[in-house]
C-alpha cells in the first residue's frame, strides 16, 4: 500500500529525514516511536503534502502511484489522512458543517456526488456510533474551546468520516488522561480492518498497550533505526532511547 524509500526531506534549510525507508501493507498498523526532534511529524507532513516540506532524495508510492506528486487534497482524495499533533481552532465555523466541507471535497475530487446536510446528519448519526461527540461539539465552532482529549476524539470522528485507506496518526496520545486515551483507542480499534493501514506515530509505549501494533520502527536521527514487534515499544519504555543508539542496528 505504502512503500517509502531512501527519503530525504528538508525544512527551512535544514535536513531532516536522511533515508527512511518504510513499506506498509493493508491493514498493518506501525507505530513509529523515537525522541524529541528526530523527525517523526515531519515524516507525517511530508505524506500529507504540507507547505514547506521539501522531498530532496527518495520515493513514497502508494498503492503504485507516486504519492509525492500529488497536491494535499489529492492524496486526501486518494484515501490518505493525516491526523495533527496539535489540531487548529477555526473560531467561528461550526464543525458539522466544517466536517461536511471535508467529507465533500474528498467527494467531489473522487467525481462522487456531494451529501445535502440531511443526508450529512444522517451519516454523522452512524458514526458516532464508532466515536462519541456530544451534540454539544458537533454545533460548537471547530474545536474551539475544546479540551485536548476532544480534540483527538473530533479527529477520530473526522476519520471514521472520510474512512481513509492510510491514517496517519501524529501523537494523538499527547496531553491525553488515561479515560480519553482508551476511548480514542477504542475509536481507533474500531476503524482497524483488512484493507486500512494505520501509522501511529507515539513518543510514550503507553498507546500502544491500547492500540497494539504489528510494527514498532525507532525513529532517530532522521531514518528507521531499528524495527520489531510490539515487543520493541516495551524494551524502549525499560531502557530508553538511548539502548536504540547502543544496541541498534542501522536499517537499511
Ligand atoms: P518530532 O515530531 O520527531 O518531535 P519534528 O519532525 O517535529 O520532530 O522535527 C524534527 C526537526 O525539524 C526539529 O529539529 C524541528 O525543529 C525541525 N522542524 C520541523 N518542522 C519545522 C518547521 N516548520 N520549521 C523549522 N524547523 C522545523
Ligand atoms: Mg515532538
Ligand atoms: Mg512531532
């Protein structure tokens, strides 16, 4: 599905990703752990197509297509959504109708007809099923005021919405309490099937014993540095970051 090789990428000047490589079938889940600054949102930006990022040496094809031609809204559209580390405030615009401007643009770039706002609640109804919102953050304007675990909930929502093929989550366990963390979990879990593939990216193995990946990758100094089962996330609890630096094996 994914199949990241020797990329390079740069920020401002300054390089950033040095050859990480990473392939990602369907419905693998990988977390990519790995400290502070070593590149693990930059990572996410660059498959999303944010400003920027500039790709300097490598290749992202997904599902064969070359993923690092296409404009943000493109790659949305061909089943890529990329959850932020930290989710924007949009005073003064009401989420459903931000959500439905969402789902309706990735409709509209797949030649799909667009819903009415009757067929909209509809859905919306059937998701919440997957992830609980009260009404209350549905009519409330996006995000604003919102707490960080509602935050991450109203992401997962927006993702249970555009049902992507590759998720890219981006610390969403930051700032988390333990209840907000399983529930976001547990939305997770929920959209987890055969053909979606989810890329977890964490700093603490505490998610993890939530959401259970079939890959942990260390993520340091811009490329993969060692990767494993979920059996890794717990050595790197115990030993930290460092062991990586000492015991790893540079891949590839
Ligand atoms: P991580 O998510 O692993 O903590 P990041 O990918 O956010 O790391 O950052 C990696 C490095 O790139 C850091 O040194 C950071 O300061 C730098 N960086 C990331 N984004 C930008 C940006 N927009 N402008 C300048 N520097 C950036
Ligand atoms: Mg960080
Ligand atoms: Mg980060």
């Amino acid at each position: 599905m994914l199949k990241i090789d020797n990329l390079h990428a740069r920020v401002e000047g300054k390089d950033i990703l040095k050859g990480l490589s990473l392939e990602v079938k369907p419905g693998e889940v990988h977390a990519i752990m790995g400290p502070n600054g070593a590149g693990k949102s930059t990572l996410g930006n660059v498959l999303s197509g944010r400003e920027g990022y500039e790709v300097t040496e490598g290749s992202v094809l997904f599902e064969g297509r070359n993923l690092l031609e296409l404009e943000p809204e493109e790659r949305a559209a061909a089943g890529v959504f990329l959850a932020f580390q930290y989710p924007v405030e949009i005073p003064g615009v009401n989420n459903t109708y931000f959500l439905r401007a969402a789902f309706n643009a990735q409709r509209k770039a797949r030649g799909e007809a667009e819903l009415d706002s009757m067929q909209f609640l509809k859905l919306v109804r059937e998701k919440l099923k997957i992830m609980q919102l009260s009404p209350d953050l549905l009519n409330r304007a996006v995000n604003e005021g919102f707490s960080g675990g509602e935050k991450k909930r109203n992401e997962i929502f927006q993702m249970a919405l555009l049902e992507p093929k590759l998720a890219i989550l981006d610390e969403t366990d930051s700032g988390l309490d333990i209840d907000a963390l399983k529930q976001v979990a547990e939305g997770v879990n929920a959209l987890r099937s055969p053909e979606r593939s989810f890329i977890v990216v964490t700093h603490y193995q505490r998610l993890l014993d939530y959401i259970v990946p079939d890959f942990v990758h260390v993520l340091a100094g811009g490329r993969i540095v060692e990767s494993g089962d979920s059996s890794l996330a717990l050595k790197l609890e115990e030993h930290g970051y460092a062991w990586v630096a000492e015991h790893g094996e540079p891949a590839g």
